[in-house]
C-alpha cells in the first residue's frame, strides 16, 4: 500500500452492526463515517425511509465520502448494504481517481442483530439471494 489514505467500504444485510463496527473503527469519531441512512435521519435520531429520495441519498453519501478524501482524511469508512457489485463501483472509482487503499469488508449478524429500519424478512431474503461475495 502505498497511499495514506484508506477508503473502507463496509457491507452486510441490514442488522448486520455495519453502523456499530463504523463506529468502532471510526476512533471515537477521528474518521468520518457515511451511509445512504444519514439522508433519512434526522437530527434527534428519527429515522424515515423515503424511496423516491433513494437516489438522492446515494449522490450524498457518495459526495460527502468524496469531499472527505478530498480533504485529505487518512481514514473514511461508508458503511451501506451494497448487495451488489454495482453499488460498489462508484467507490472503487474514487479510491483510483484518489489513489487510496481500498477495504471491502463484510458484516455479518452472528450477534443475532435486528435491523432498526422495519426491513421485512421477506425484504432480507431478497436481499440476501442476490448478495454478490468476490473472493478472488
């Protein structure tokens, strides 16, 4: 690795603790974390998912992971279920165009984690079927 700067992508199905492991590795809040949710999340905690604002959630998560590399943060972690591969693209883009070190690294619920969004489980085997793993 020779850049200084780490982009690391965390991924898992919802209730898999991407929030609570970007916490834990964001140092106390010294690295900056970004996820599609922020843009549904208000201040005081209260989160409502609206899906025509879907894709202006990904432009912002993926402008402010931008911004912060841009910034010159040695550290910057997005923590988004990216089930498939082309959500992952624009990310693999900036960490080229910005020449950081790239992590992808999966969550999974062994602690037996329930997602805080209302997802169905029904909505989480779908997810699931079509969760694409590269691994080599």
């Amino acid at each position: 690795m020779n850049s200084n700067q780490h982009l690391i992508l965390l991924r898992g199905l919802p209730g898999a603790g991407k929030t609570a492991f970007a916490k834990l590795i964001s140092e106390n809040n010294t690295y900056p974390f970004f996820s599609v949710d922020d843009y549904f999340t208000a201040v005081d905690g209260y989160y409502k998912f609206e899906y025509k604002d879907n894709h202006i959630a990904y432009a912002q998560c993926l402008s402010n992971t931008e911004q912060a590399i841009i910034n010159g943060l040695s550290k910057v972690i997005v923590h988004n279920t990216f089930t498939m591969d082309w959500e992952l693209e624009p990310y693999f883009k900036i960490a080229k165009k910005y020449d950081c070190n790239l992590f992808v690294l999966t969550v999974e619920n062994y602690h037996r984690g329930t997602n805080t969004h209302e997802v169905t489980k029904e909505q989480l085997k779908k997810m699931a079927e079509k969760y694409q793993v590269k691994l080599f």
